[in-house]
C-alpha cells in the first residue's frame, strides 16, 4: 500500500510538471478573433524564456524589445484599453504583448501594451494604471534576480520604500506598499518573441 502511494504521488507531480510544460511553451490556441496576423504571430512566438548572462548592452541607446511577462505566480501580465492591469493564463491574449523600452541608463524601462498603447504606470498610492501618456510615473527599474527572474520597482515612488509591479496569486496588482523584491508576485520572467529577435539580425 505504501509503495502504491508513493507511485501514485511520484505520478501525480510529473503530470503537474508535463501539463504547466505543455501550457507555457505547446498548447498555443490562436483563440484571440481581434488580433492581428503581426501580434499572433508574435504571440505564438513569445514562447522562450530570457535566462539572463548578466549582459547589459540592451539597457542603453533606448533599445525596445517585444516581451510577454510572465508571473512566477503563473499569469501573464496584461494591460487592456481601459487601463487595467490584470494577469491573464491565456498566452494568446493580444494585451499581453508588451514593449519595453529602455528610457535611460542603469535600466529605467517604460512598459507599453502592444494593442492598448498604453503605459504602466504607478501612482503615489502604488495603484498600477495603464495611461495613454508616458510620464515620470511610468518608470521602472528592473532588476536582475538571483533565480533567473526579474523584478520591476517605480522610480519615482521609492524615497521611503521600493514599490512594485506584482501580479498576486488571484492575477491582480497588489498594492505598492505591500510589495517587496523577494516577494513571488513581484517576480516576472520576460518572455521573447522571435519577431524581436529576427529584427536585430536585420
């Protein structure tokens, strides 16, 4: 009875680890009707995970690359047209394509939805908004973690406390205050799409 347990638990935790494996890099639906070929294309192709050498060439000249970001609490972040900012665990959603450009040195990013154009943006309050106009508010620092993945702090909002981009268990924004680095809602890997890719060996 014991040795059947054990098979069983060992047989339960692999198929865990085969279906989050399928869902992040094989079971692409293209369900999304309102995307264009250019954003499916890059959906499907927003499938590789960005493991970090520590090379911060991209962090100058205001470079831009086409990421999705992927929650280590297993959404993808999404910005819509009204300026919410929510996870989704539809790698198809078209508001989960993102560009994020490089606004200054030492990695200060702005992040903009592909199809939304609009940017994240944190207030004083540390409430996440999607807004039309880039501003002060819509710096970020990102930051490289030890466990391979990325943490995006406000520049502006960080005299007295760090506040961070966090997408909790539920999918939604916590507030800035609660937020810390080591903090597994604050922990994003950036996923490449191969259109970013094909675009810098032109």
């Amino acid at each position: 009875m014991h040795r059947w347990m054990l098979t069983w638990n060992l047989h339960r935790a692999l198929s865990g680890l085969y279906l989050h494996a399928v869902f992040l890099f094989g079971s692409v639906h293209l369900a999304c009707g309102d995307c264009t070929p250019e954003q499916l294309a890059a959906i499907v192709n927003c499938s590789k995970h960005e493991r970090h050498t520590r090379n911060y060439d991209y962090m100058e000249g205001g470079d831009v690359r086409l990421r999705q970001l992927y929650s280590r609490t297993q959404w993808f972040l999404t910005i819509d047209d009204s300026g919410n900012i929510r996870g989704t665990q539809d790698p198809t959603n078209c508001y989960s394509i993102l560009e994020i450009r490089t606004v200054s040195e030492k990695g200060v990013l702005a992040i903009k939805g592909i199809k939304s154009q609009r940017y994240i943006s944190m207030n004083k309050k540390g409430q996440l908004q999607g807004k039309r106009i880039y501003n002060d508010n819509c710096n970020f620092k990102e930051f490289f973690l030890e466990n391979y993945f990325n943490a995006y702090a406000s520049v502006k909002w960080n005299t007295t406390k760090e506040m961070f981009i966090t997408l909790s268990q539920k999918g939604r924004p916590l507030r800035g205050k609660k937020t810390r680095r080591e903090q597994v809602a604050s922990h994003f890997i950036p996923m490449k799409c191969k259109e970013d890719e094909d675009r810098q060996v032109e």
